[in-house]
C-alpha cells in the first residue's frame, strides 16, 4: 500500500493569531519551531506558503531565527496567477461583495459628519477610521497576500491552513479544502502516525 | 469568397449616453429605430445584449415600443458565467482597484467631517456622497451588468461597443476588441456595404 503525498498551504494565523497560535507555541517563534519538529516527521505531508504570506510573517519573526532546515520543510512558491483559470462568476462575487462594504462605508462616512454636532472632530474621526476599515475589509479578500493564498491552494489541489474568514468563504467558492489552525496539529500529527505505518511514496 | 459573421454585444451607452447617441438619434427612442434600420441591413453581423442591460435600456424607453423586428435582430443572451474561465491574476487586479478606491474614499468621509467647522452638516453630505460615489465607482468595474457584458463579449469573441472607460480597462485585460459607440454607426456602414458586394454565409 501507498500513501500518497499530501499539499498544505499555510496562512500567517497558524503562527501569529493569538487566538489560534496556542496550538503550536506562545510566541510567533515558539510556534515556528514546533512547527518544525512536526514538519520534520510529516514525510506525507509537503507545506507551502506564498512568498508574500512568508514576507508579512517576517513582521513577526526576526528573520535570522529562520534556519535552512525551516525553508527546506516550508516551500515559498508564488501560484501561476497568469495560468490558473478560474470561474468568470467569481468576479461577480467579488464585485457584489466591494458594492455592498462601499455603500456600508458611506453610511459610516455619513454618521460621523453627523456626530460632529456632539463629539469632537479629531474623536470622531479616530473612531471612523476603525469603522470604516473594519467594515471595508473584514470577511472579505482583500489584498495581494489573500489571492496568492487562494490560488497557490487551488493550483496545489492543496488544503488551507486559515482562521481568516474572507478566505474560508472564499476557499469555499473555490473549491479549495480548509482548516482552521486550531487542529493543525491534531491533523499533522495523525499524518506521522500513519506515514510511520507504511512506507511513504515521494 | 464568404463573408463570416461579427459578433457585436451593445452597451446601453449606444442608445442612452447623451455625449455620444447623437450619432444613432437624439433620443433613446430615435436611436433604437436607426439601430433598427442598420440592423436590418447589416447580414454579417449578430447583435447581442445581456438581458440586465436590456433591463438598464428599459428605464430609457417605453417597452410597448420595442418591436419584435427589435427583439429578433438585438438577441438577448446572458454569459455563461459559470462555464467561462478567466485568468485568476484578474482577480488581484480587481482587489487592487478596489483597495485604492476604498483609502480614496476613507480621506473623503475625513475631509467631510473636518468640514464641519465651516459648513452646514446637510451641505457637507450631499457632497460628500456625490464624491464619494464618484471616487468608488467611477473608472472601474462595479456591477453585475458590467461583468455580464465582458463575460458575454469575451465568451462569443465578440467586438463590445461601449463608452464606459471602466469596461474598455477591463475588455483590454480580458482580450476583448471594443469600440467607441461614436464610430458604432461608420462600422455597421463599412459592414453593410462589404456584405451588398459578397454573398453572406451563415
């Protein structure tokens, strides 16, 4: 019997969401070198990340922490974004769902003018700003790093590792498989079980 | 020698944009009727509309008006949009455009607010809407009546006649030929003339 590899696709939560990190470690660090440790026995498991999603985790990490070991076991690779086709209706989607946060925007633009008959100028646009941005941009697709996530994912016929919500929506649309980080290792660790059974096939 | 069949989908512009219908009629109403005659003598080509911009027409005209001559030379066809692929890199241009259009449209409700120390709060948000829908929706793609004509035009390989500076963007990422509604008139013409002197296929 084979056992047939299988592609995962990491998103920057799995490492530095605070709400879902404790999986792998406290810190940002912890989690990577747990991750590692897991990486290392996984001989069924291949890990990938988009160049981009690696670049906003070295926010998080001091880059000199990263050993070559580290980027043997987690691949960098950008998705062909110019081969990958994808279904024209998902244009729709992405149109109606900017439409319906546009016209939100404006009626949080509109409230705060109004609110400057009791609050002052500066206040009331500190607190527009977090409204606006949050209801811009959160649940939705919104920059470069969540499409390379998506198509790196669906080109690698990949799982998803993500507790973001824009992009297991859209995963979803996709077709792509997801995970929420929470049982990453649960997932990771059942996968050496079973490579440590039977002979792995590359 | 054959002649083979042009495909054309029409944007709402030809009949309705007051800038360029003069060259088809100074009305909606005229406009149809010359499109009508053209139509009728114009064998090498199929014209095509996507019933949601037919829908859009139909605020500009009567539809007791609309004969079934009309009906049977503008073929009403949706695109196929769940068969037709486009490559996935379009959907990192359209979250692009949006992202700009989304921090355009935050300095706008900003410059509202601080607008407040002069001006009467009603007059500020007039305003402020007019600009705001102006920064987010001009220039780009922002309705399912736009994506039904470039997913039209692209699936049938056909010429989109439009004024909108949005979808020419969009037909130029997309491979799609297009033209100005100014010279709809001056092709049809050439078109006529060219199927006169040749016997037309179909």
């Amino acid at each position: 019997m084979t056992v047939s590899i299988r592609r995962v696709v990491l998103d920057t939560s799995l490492f530095v969401n605070p709400d879902v990190r404790f999986s792998l470690g406290v810190t940002p660090t912890e989690a990577l070198g747990n991750f590692l440790e897991l990486a290392r026995e996984a001989k069924m498991l291949e890990f990938y990340m988009p160049p981009s999603t690696f670049h906003e985790l070295m926010n998080f990490v001091n880059e000199k922490q990263i050993s070559g070991e580290f980027l043997l076991h987690l691949r960098q690779r950008p998705p062909r974004k110019h081969e990958i086709l994808v279904p024209g209706y998902l244009l729709y989607e992405l149109i109606e769902e900017t439409r319906d946060r546009v016209n939100k925007g404006l009626r949080i633009a509109e409230n705060g003018v109004r609110g400057t008959e009791k609050r002052k100028i500066d206040e009331i646009i500190q607190d527009m700003r977090k409204k606006y941005r949050e209801a811009l941009r959160e649940g939705i697709i919104d920059s470069r790093e969540d499409v390379d996530l998506l198509l790196l994912a669906r080109e690698l016929d990949a799982l998803l590792i993500t507790a973001d919500q824009g992009l297991v929506k859209w995963a979803e649309k996709l077709g792509i498989a997801w995970l929420l980080p929470e049982r990453f290792r649960d997932f990771v660790t059942a996968a050496i079980e079973q490579s440590g059974d039977q002979p792995a096939v590359d």
